[in-house]
C-alpha cells in the first residue's frame, strides 16, 4: 500500500487531537516493560530452544559501538565520548567474551542474514579493530553471500580508505548521519558537518559496491525553520540516497544530560515542526521516493518499498526491515535482542558490563518472555505500523480469537479516530485513511495493553 504526496491529508486540528506521548514500537512489548526477572539464564534457555518445533530461524546480529569523539547535543543514544581507543580495544575483548558465549549456549543453524553496527559511532573503531570484530563474527557464524550488511557513519571522521575496508570486510549497505546541512542548526547542536565530506563518503560506498545507502534526518532542532529545511532536503536530492529517514527530535532534557545545552527558545514551534514534516513528504515524494511510514522514504526500487508492496515489511530495534522472522543476537552495552518469543536488554554501563562477563555469564539487565496476548498484540501493531492495514479473519484464524469480543473495548476506542477520519473499521479490516499515516503510532497505541492498564504517557516523545 504505497502512499503518494496527493493521497497525503495534513489536518492540523487532527495532528492536534490524536498528536500524543507514545512509543516507536520497535518491539512489544515496548523496553520500558521488560523485567528484571527475565536473566542471562533465561536467555541462555532460549538460546537453546531455538530449534524447538524442528523449525531453525537465520539470524540477524547487533553490535551496540557505544564511542564517539564528540558530543552531538540532540542525541539520546548510549554512548561514551572519547577519543582514547585503549578503551575500545577493551571493549572488542569483551565483545568477544560476549558473543563466545552466547554462541556456546546457542541451537540450531548459524547463517546471519542481517548484520548491523549501531552507536555511538562504530566507524569510531580503528582499521584493525573493525577488521578484529569481523574477524570474530565470522569465527562463530557465518554471512551468506546475499545478506544486508550495514553500519552506521559519521562522515566527519571518515574517509574514502575506511569505506573501501569496510566493504572488503563484507559490509554492503550504509547509514549516514546528517540531520541537517544548515550552519546555524548545526553549530547549534554540536555537530558541524560539510556537504561536502558528506558526499566524498556518499560516492565512496558507490564506487565499493555497496548496495544501498540511506540517510537520516531530524526535525525540530533548534533554529530549524521551513526555509532552512528546503534547501537541506535540495541538497539531500542531489546526494539520491536509497533510503532516508526523518526523525521527530524529542526534547527531553531531563532524561538526557547533552540536551540541556540546547537552548529551549530555539526550537521550532510544533506548527512549524509540522509543516516541516509536510514539506519533507512532499518534496520526496515529488522526487520519486515512495513514504513507508512513520518517518522512513524509501525509492520504488528499493528492497523496503519491495518487501511493504508484497506485505513482508516488518519492524524492529533498526526500524523498518525486510527480515520479519530472524532470531535476532545482540551485543555490546544496552543492546536488545529478540530469540523466540522473548526480549532480553543488556546491561548499560561498561563497568557493569566488564563485571558480568568477568563472571562468566551473559550481561543481561532485563527482558520478557511474550505471552499469547502479547504475541497477538504485536501481530496487530506490526501489521499497523507497516501495512497500514489489519485483516481481522487472518489474526482470528492465527490466534484463534473472536477479534470483536477480543478487542471491544479498542474497537470503541478506534470508532472516535474513525469519526475524525484517520481509519476506517468493517468486518473484514481495519484500514489506516491518509489523514491517519503520519498518526499510525497513536492508532497503533490503542492496542497496547500496557498504556492501556496505566495510561502513562510523559515517558514517550510526541508521535509527530
């Protein structure tokens, strides 16, 4: 169910009504509800009843690089500024103690699909050190040759030597952080940043046979404004990314000690955070990208255009991806995975991280073993989240439900975002209208059984 500019509706009354505190949905149930119950000896059990059922699923692997040489203001990541790699040689030790021993306990097949470094900044590593770690993932598992390889790049310390190591390393696709080209906006947030080493980086991964490069984006940084903005997305144009995701900046200087140095009366208003976003979607979607969700742009040819078309789009800890049924191995601080039915989160300290390993165990903090509810509910949140659209036969016939008795309550719920036009309800579907796109997550809230029970919103960002 692709989306064009002209199928689009901005009604900012309605942005206004249903524009409440919520999750990304990367998981459900969401991190905040994963307990502390659920151990490194939890996780070790599933890791050996992977092939439980005589069914084996491919893997897809995180590596959490949690180092960066300075401090962008916005970002809410674990990270750990520094420019001493003494400290990440340690951590590539510990890394390895990690994976040996998820691999020690784990089951079944060990052909990796999907690889990801996240950060913190993972170009952060030196030649010998990004060459170390892949030395050690393919100690333990193996790449098949067709997989989606990808790592996230700081092109301010990246030059067209790294991109050609990384793609012998077997890495085939790229993430550029750009948020915007604007030099006011920038030096606002810490982050300055030439279109111009952009680009070399860009070409770079071109001429190294990666296969895709996306880009990222926030809006509603500080003295962001609708002009600015145009003319960053003119010069993203010109860059043609694959992908490009545009985030929604939430300001929670509380929880994040960096965002305090930005100054409040700075930011853009949330009418003009609005029409920003409008303006985004527009002029992609002029220039031929096609609007997944949320805030991901994508080509027409692009696997994740190709995977939402065939209904295989899928959502998780990276966004939206087109491997809905890998087990998912995490590492490294803070990291999330996903095996079987559960969730587990690593601890988020090195020091704490060291100790644990140092003991022998897995750095487990917490995690959740899905209920038959659970695994329902985020059936019906991922089918929102990507398709925009629920078949109600299908999950009664999966889950064995009457969807009505089931969920009547929601249902009453959804009737008044059905009178203010963001979906429509009949017996067969429940369909998310244009005007309701940019609002998925609200809709797709009403299906959460844990903001339902505590009605807790203050710890989310605003949906748009």
């Amino acid at each position: 169910m692709n989306t064009t500019q002209k199928d689009l509706i901005f009604d900012p009354e309605l942005i206004r009504k249903f524009d409440v505190n919520g999750p990304r949905y990367t998981s459900y149930p969401t991190a905040d509800r994963f307990v502390e119950a659920f151990n490194s000896e939890a996780l070790c059990d599933w890791l050996g009843r992977r092939t439980v059922g005589g069914i084996g699923k491919p893997l897809s692997l995180y590596f959490h690089i949690p180092f960066c040489n300075t401090i962008c203001y916005y970002c809410a990541c674990n990270k750990i500024i520094t420019k001493d790699h003494g400290r990440s040689a340690k951590y590539l030790t510990y890394l390895e103690k990690e994976v040996e021993l998820q691999a020690a306990s784990l089951d079944g097949p060990r052909e990796v699909l999907q690889l990801h470094l996240g950060g913190g900044t993972p170009t952060f590593l030196s030649h010998d050190e990004l060459r170390q770690l892949m030395g050690i993932v393919r100690k333990h598992f193996t790449l098949v040759p067709d997989g989606e390889y990808s790592i996230e790049v700081d092109p301010r310390k990246v030059d067209e030597a790294t991109v050609a190591l990384l793609g012998e390393l077997g890495f085939n696709r790229m993430s550029v952080g750009i948020q915007d080209f604007n030099p006011d906006v920038q030096k606002a947030v810490n982050r300055v940043q030439s279109e111009e080493e952009t680009k070399l980086v860009i070409d770079a991964a071109r001429a190294h046979g990666f296969k895709s490069v996306s880009v990222d984006l926030i809006y509603g940084l500080p003295k962001q404004n609708v002009i600015s903005f145009n003319r960053t997305l003119e010069q993203i144009l010109a860059l043609s990314p694959d992908r490009l995701s545009i985030y929604n900046y939430a300001h929670l200087p509380s929880l994040f000690k960096p965002q305090r140095r930005i100054v409040d009366a700075q930011l853009p208003s949330g009418e003009t955070k609005l029409q920003i976003m409008q303006l985004a979607i527009r002029r992609l979607t002029e220039a031929g990208y096609v609007y997944i969700g949320m805030d991901h742009f994508a080509k027409p040819t692009d696997e994740l255009t190709t995977a939402q078309r065939q209904g295989r789009l899928h959502r998780n800890f990276q966004g939206y991806s087109t491997y809905a049924e890998c087990d998912l191995l995490a590492f490294g601080v803070s990291a999330i995975g996903k095996v079987g039915p559960t969730y587990a989160q690593n601890v988020k300290t090195l020091d704490e991280y060291y100790d644990i390993l140092d003991t022998g165990r897995l750095p487990v903090l917490r995690g959740i073993e899905l209920t038959p509810d659970d695994l329902l509910r985020r059936a019906i949140i991922q089918a929102l989240m990507c398709h925009f659209e629920l078949s109600i036969e299908s999950i009664e016939i999966a889950h064995l439900i009457d969807f009505k008795k089931y969920f009547a309550a929601e249902l009453a719920d959804l009737r008044e975002m059905e009178k203010g036009g963001l979906l429509t309800i009949d017996d067969q579907w429940i369909s998310v209208r244009p005007a309701g796109r940019m609002l998925v997550r609200a809709i797709a809230m009403v299906f959460d059984k844990y903001l339902r029970a505590d009605r807790e919103r203050t710890r989310y960002s605003k949906v748009i």
